[in-house]
C-alpha cells in the first residue's frame, strides 16, 4: 500500500518529506506494519530524480547512524513507477471511518505525533 506523495519544493523541500515518513512508520520491519504483515506493507521510498535518490539515501544513512530506531532501517528506495490508486472505498479511509478501530488505535496516535490530532 503506498501513498503519493504531490508536494511543491518551493514550499516543502523532500528532506523535510521524508521526515515525515520516518515519523509515520516503523521502518526496521521487513514487510510489516504493525499487525498487517506482506511485502506490500514492505516500507519503500519511490523516488522521481536522481536529486530525490540522493536525498533519500543520504536521511536513511543518518538516521540508521543515529541509531534513532531500535533496529537497522530496510526501508527500500527504488525509482518510481506507474501509481495506481486504490479502490474507492480506500480513499479518505480515515475521514469516513474515524470511529473504526483502526482508526482509533493506530491512525489517531500517528496524527498526534505529528500535532494533527483534532
């Protein structure tokens, strides 16, 4: 499962991005996030320029050096390729089910982390 990512680097530079992602997910699993387990929970970076290669390896570097997470990252960085979105009933999954479990017990302590909670 995969999120794409539109962003304006005027505004938002990549490394900022991707700090974000790290925030947002274990990346020392291999194919697993929390209790959903295959490779497409694998956690990836797809990126579109030589320049986002760069940029992506050089935060995954300093964050395994830093040691800022219990385990080696193996979060993958390949080139992207064609995005397909998902099914509709996958499309804003936590605006129309906030109440649901998911939601509450994973989602909710994700968007507090980053100071989105409502």
């Amino acid at each position: 499962e995969v999120v794409q990512v539109t962003f304006d680097p005027q505004v938002i530079e990549f490394a900022a991005v991707l700090e974000h992602f790290w925030k947002l997910h274990d990346p020392t699993t291999l194919n697993q996030q929390g209790y959903d387990v295959g490779t497409q929970y694998r956690s990836a970076i797809f990126y579109h320029s030589p320049e986002q290669l760069a940029i992506a390896e050089k935060s995954k570097k300093a964050k395994d050096e830093k040691g800022v997470f219990s385990g080696p990252i193996v979060t993958e960085i390949t080139k992207a390729v064609t995005f397909y979105a998902a099914e509709d009933y996958h499309q804003d999954y936590y605006r129309n089910n906030k109440d649901a479990r998911y939601c509450r017990m994973i989602i909710n302590p994700k968007l507090k982390k980053l100071g989105l909670d409502e």
